[in-house]
C-alpha cells in the first residue's frame, strides 16, 4: 500500500486479521472456534496500492469489495484459490492490462464488477459461458466484436440508459457485429 490518506487501515498490524476494518471473520463450519476472513469490505476509502499476493491465501473470502479506490496493476492470477468468492467488486480503480482471466477460474463467482478501470484487448468468449447473475464491464477498453455465445446470458438489462434507447451499454467499449438471437432483453 503506497498511501491510506484517512488511516482505514492504522489497524492492520496485528496478526489477527479479524480484528482489522473492513476484514469481517465467521467461523468455520467444521470447528466453529475457528475463524476465518469471508469478507473484505474497503470500499470508497481511498486506499492507493495494489492486491498483495497474499489475497490468495485467505481460501474462505465469500465477497471482495474494493471498489472506489486507486488500486493498479493487475489483479493477481492467485486470487483463483478464492474457491468461495461470489463476489467481486473492483469497479472504479486503476486496474490494467487484459481481461483479467483469473475471474474465469472463481467458481462460485456470481458477480463480477469490472467497471472504471483501464483494462483492455478482447473479451473472452468464456466468460458468457459462466452462470454469473451480475457482470459489469463499461468505461474499459475493451475492444472485441460481439461473441457468439454473447445470447448464453440469461437475461440483459439496460442500466443507466433511456428508455427509448433499446442499445446495450457495449458503446464504450466499441463492440460491433449483430446481437445474438437467444438474448432477451427486460426493461
């Protein structure tokens, strides 16, 4: 972490990781004395750095909130042993590079929010086929022509947009190329 302007973090200096804001403990269903971090929660405090290796080692994170902040760099390739995580929100940072395919491994992801960020390159077909419930990707760089599996999504919703406008929210990212047949799109 390079600077934490209002001090969030002045607590993170013991060995219990419980006991730090915005980490939040549970205990473990086989030994209920044991805890174990399920989620971390920094949103919206300004925190600059970048995601420490170490993210990987915490197996029992069920949400990662970091939205809002000035994290950079890329998000690390050893957050796939997060086997747990649903949630990832890491819209509104400094992240970079390409799509950041660690998400493609986090089984348990149902929701994935890349937004505000300065990822770039082609988005991977893979990614449409995973059962998300929730995928935000607007205001990066992406710049792939629509995927065929692109109708594998179970629903489309318009966000942020007029009602008049039947368009996805893709502009920013300069997609072309028809939309797949299999898509619905709800209000």
């Amino acid at each position: 972490m390079y600077s934490d302007t209002h001090n969030f973090t002045g607590n993170w200096v013991s060995p219990d990781l419980c006991s730090y804001h915005g980490v939040f403990c549970t205990a473990t269903p086989d030994d209920p004395s044991v805890n174990v971090v399920a989620n971390i929660d920094i949103n919206d405090i300004d925190i600059v750095g970048y995601l420490p290796v170490e993210l990987g080692i915490l197996a029992d994170i069920a949400l990662l909130h970091i939205k809002s902040n000035r994290l950079c760099s890329i998000i690390p390739q050893n957050i796939s042993h997060l086997k747990l995580l649903h949630e990832l929100d890491a819209c509104n940072n400094r992240f970079v590079g390409l799509f950041p395919d660690v998400a493609l491994r986090l089984l348990s992801l149902k929701h994935l929010d890349l937004r505000f960020n300065d990822f770039k390159g082609e988005l991977l077909s893979m990614l449409f086929d995973k059962e998300l419930d929730i995928i935000f990707l607007n205001d990066n760089h992406f710049s792939s022509q629509m995927l065929d599996n692109f109708g594998n999504l179970q629903s489309l919703r318009r966000h942020h947009r007029q009602q008049q406008d039947p368009l996805l929210p893709f502009k920013q990212h300069r997609q072309d190329g028809n939309h797949p047949q299999r898509a619905r799109f709800d209000k």
